[in-house]
C-alpha cells in the first residue's frame, strides 16, 4: 500500500467545507489550506517521505451555485440499511491538488451548508461519511492516513475502524480526527445512525449518551486526535471545557495531542493589502495611523487619534463572550475610548451591541454584517482587538490582529493562550490576558492595555512591532501534521 520506492504517503482529509470552494467558518480555513501546505512539504522535512494528500467534501448546493470547473467522475451505490442511495462523486483540482466532491439524494439542491435541523444534517454528514470510505474504494486509492474533521465526518473515523477488521482494502489505513469545536457533537442523528446499520458503541468508558453521536464515536476509535491549539487538548480534560466527555477524553489522553492552525498571510498580509488605506510593515508603523483616521471618518466617529480604538470582530455567539465584551466596555465609560463592533448572529447579542452605540453614540459603532473587506481595513485601523472568549479552540482573529499592529485584549484560554504572549513588564508581550470569564476581568485587562497606550507608548509601539513581525504561517504546524502521520505508520525514520 506504501509506495516505498517513492517513500509517498496517501492522505485523505475529509470535510464538511473546505475554501476557496466552500467556507463557512474556521473549518472551511483549515481544509482549504492545511492540505495543500501539507502536499507543499519538502521530502527534506520529513525523512525524505512526500504527502499525496487529496480532499474530499460535499458537493453542496452552493458549490454548485459558482459554476466551478467539476468534472463527473462515475456513481457509486451507498448502502443504507436494505436500502441503497446513489451518490455521484466528482473531481475537479485546486492548485494541482485533487479533489473529490460527494452528491446525493441526502443534499437537498438548495439550502446552506448546515441547517439548524440536525435530523437533516445527520442525514447529509452521515452519508457523505460512509461514501467517502466508498469511493476510496471505488478509485481503488487505499490512504494511508484518513483524516477527519469535527462530527460532521467523525462517523467515517468509528466506521473505518470496523471495516478495517474485515476489509483488507482499509486494513492499514490509520485515522485522525481533527478537533475544531468540541460542543458540536452530531447530536439527534442517531435514527439515521441506525438506519446506515452502524452499531451503536457499548465501551462503558464513554457516557451513555455519547455512544450513538457521531463526535464521541469518533474520538473513541481514531488512532489520533488532534485538537487546534496544545492548550485546548489539554482543557477538553477538564470540566470546564470537557463538555461532559472530559472523563472519556482522559481514558484517550494519550492519543490526543494540539497543533495549532496557521494563517494565510498572504491574505492577511499588512504591507499589501489592497483593502486598507496604507499598507504598513514592521520597520515603518506609520501607515497604521492614517489607517485609523480612514475608518473613523468611515464610521463617522471623532477623529480623535490619540483615544485608542477598540474593534471586535466576531461571530455573535455565547462562545465568543461578546456580551462580555459589552458589560466590560459599560464598567469603563469613565475613560476615554471609542469602539466599533462588527459581527452577526445570536439575535441577542446583536442587540446589545446595537443598544451600546444607542447609548454612546458619540464613541461606539455596530455594524451587524458579515463583511470580509470591512475587517480588513477594522483590523489595520483598529489599536485593540477585544476577545473575550468562554472558549477558543484556536482562534485566528487575535493572529490577523497582531499582524495588523491591533494589539488583542482576550481571554487566557485554547489558541489564545498559546498566541498571545503577556508581559506584566512589558518588554516582551503581544497582548493582554485575562482569567476569568466575566466582564470585571476583562474590564481590569482593558484597563491595563488603555493605561499601556496612554501611558507607555515606546512600550505599546514594542508590542505592535514584534506582533506584526510574529511568523503564524502553516509551514511548521504542517511539519507536526507530517510527523504524526509518519509515526502512526510506523515507517522507519
Ligand atoms: P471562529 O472560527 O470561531 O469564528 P476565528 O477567530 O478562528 O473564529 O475566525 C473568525 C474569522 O472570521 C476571522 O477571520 C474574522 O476576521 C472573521 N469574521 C468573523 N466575523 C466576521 C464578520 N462579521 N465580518 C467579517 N469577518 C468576520
């Protein structure tokens, strides 16, 4: 199965979404790239090993809304209980890497990516787990390394592992199991995990309920599981972040390890960047100013340059602590600092931002969007990056911030940890932690960071520099990607 000569690996990554074809979320970042960095990999890296790493996602309705250049490859029959669906793989490749595309009945010919009905979406994901094993068959490509990502594919990882004890096809196939958001389990898909004939697990080491979701299956049989940042592999041990699998999780501790995610910086790049007004780099900050005035005259606030301003840029969700970004700034109205918020989600959440700039209309902007461009030119012009996380499996708005010379204020947990440095001294920080998550700890670290920019600004113009000079790059998380697929072969090194 191993082309020894050649000493070439077969990966198969497999995904709900995956960019430039379809992004949803962080999920759709790292399918998009992860892969193609990892095919990018010089042998030299690795022992002289090359990556042969393939994609294989949905073929969703709004992939097929852009008109891309997919090829038809055949039909193959997917067995669901007595009866059989038809899925119809397609192919077509993204800078030379190939990759497959799965449609079926199961997709409904509109609709987005994931529905709130999880009855649906267990339909979706589970087929699309169980065609995949399929069509790797069918092209007679047998991986060496399967590569799942979060529920939506974990499924495959639990049904793999039974296939490869009679199925010699799959008998040296290894599996990984990416971990981007523990909470999202599959939950409610258990009818359609029955209908597929996929034995419910009977290990008495997970929780009852645990033994007929997707996410827990998975993480019972992969060989691997890798969690988006060190320090969120070791917080899904604990009660706070376990979600009620930590005592399940220690049972795998030693399987489970953190890689973090990297950043295009090529589209995250400060020195060019057609979105913002004046592209800047490390040695010469002084376009970042001229990027602030833009944006407030933008936001029609007053263009007062020496008050810091503070953005966040998020998804409206519990997870993201927005409403503790926005009890926070209420405790702080006594010091001066003007804000804009830009996100969309939770309805709730939303409002709160909304009533904010009602209630300080003179320094506080909410723009309620998704908008790609507009982030760019917050993240330029911003002085601080407000995120307050309950959790962050990894987390790349604080990197995008950094780089940008938008010093970030967050959360001490997962990715943000392990990105952001603090330094009480000063000296050698990126940014501003914080413990606990409730707005009078976020408030005193907001404090601290307003306190820095008035009061010490060699010192705050130290900690723009070395964020923008920070390398987040995929090339060395790839390297540990390579080296874990390496070992769990157990090729000689
Ligand atoms: P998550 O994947 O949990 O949402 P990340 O920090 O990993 O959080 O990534 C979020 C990405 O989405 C960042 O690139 C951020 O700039 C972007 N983003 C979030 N909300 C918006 C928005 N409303 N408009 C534009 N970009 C957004």
């Amino acid at each position: 199965m191993i082309d020894r000569e050649g000493k070439t690996v077969r990966v198969l990554f497999v995904a709900a979404e995956a960019d430039p074809l379809i992004k949803v979320g962080g999920l759709g970042d790292v399918a998009g790239t992860l892969p193609a960095e990892l095919r990018k990999l010089d042998a030299a890296a690795l022992d002289g090993w090359k990556l042969d790493v393939r994609l294989v996602i949905p073929y969703h309705a709004a992939i097929r809304a852009k008109k891309l250049d997919i090829r038809p490859l055949f039909d193959f029959p997917v067995e669901r209980g007595e009866e059989t669906i038809t899925a119809s793989a397609y192919v077509t490749d993204v800078n030379g890497m190939p990759v497959y595309l799965i449609d079926g009945a199961p997709f409904p010919k509109e609709g987005p990516v994931y529905s709130l009905n999880t009855v649906e979406d267990g339909e979706k994901f589970i087929f699309f787990s169980l065609a995949a094993l399929d069509l790797a068959k069918k092209l007679d490509w047998a991986p060496d390394i399967w590569h799942a990502n979060d529920w939506h594919t974990a499924i495959s990882i639990y049904a793999l592992a039974h296939r490869r004890k009679k199925d010699p096809f799959f008998a040296k196939t290894r599996t990984v199991l990416s971990l981007h958001n523990l909470p999202f389990m599959g939950g409610g898909t258990d009818a359609t995990i029955k209908a597929y004939k996929i034995p419910f697990s009977r290990d008495p080491r997970l929780p009852a309920w645990g033994r007929r979701q997707p996410l827990p299956l998975g993480l019972l049989k992969a060989d691997r599981v890798i969690a988006v940042s060190p320090s969120y592999a070791k917080e899904i041990l604990t009660p706070e972040f376990g979600c009620s699998l930590e005592d399940f999780l220690a049972t795998r501790q030693d399987a489970i390890m953190g890689i973090l995610n990297g950043l295009d910086q090529q589209v995250w790049d400060p020195q060019n960047d057609p979105q913002i007004a004046s592209p800047f780099s490390a040695s010469d900050m002084s376009g970042n100013s001229e990027n602030k005035r833009a944006l407030l005259r933008e936001f029609e606030l007053p263009e007062k340059m020496d008050t810091p301003l503070l953005i966040l840029i998020s998804r409206m969700d519990q997870q993201k602590g927005v409403d503790i970004a926005i009890e926070g700034l209420r405790l702080l109205t006594g010091t001066p600092w003007q804000a804009i918020l830009l996100g969309t989600g939770d309805p709730v959440l939303e409002k709160a931002c909304q009533r904010l700039e009602k209630d300080f209309p003179d320094r506080v902007r909410a723009a309620i969007r998704f908008d790609a461009k507009l982030s760019h030119r917050m993240y330029a012009g911003g002085d601080m990056l407000l995120m307050p996380s309950r959790y962050e499996p990894c987390g790349l708005a604080q990197m995008i911030a950094m780089r940008y010379g938008c010093i970030p204020v967050a959360r001490a947990v997962g990715g943000l940890k392990d990105t952001i440095v603090d330094d009480p001294k000063l000296t050698s920080g990126t940014g501003f932690l914080f413990e606990k998550a409730t707005p009078r700890a976020f408030a005193n670290a907001l404090q601290r960071a307003l306190k820095t920019y008035t009061d010490h600004a060699p010192e705050w113009q130290g900690m723009q520099k070395r964020g923008v000079q920070q390398d987040f790059s995929w090339g060395r998380y790839a390297v540990q990607y390579g080296n874990v697929y390496l070992d769990l072969m157990e090729v000689k090194r």
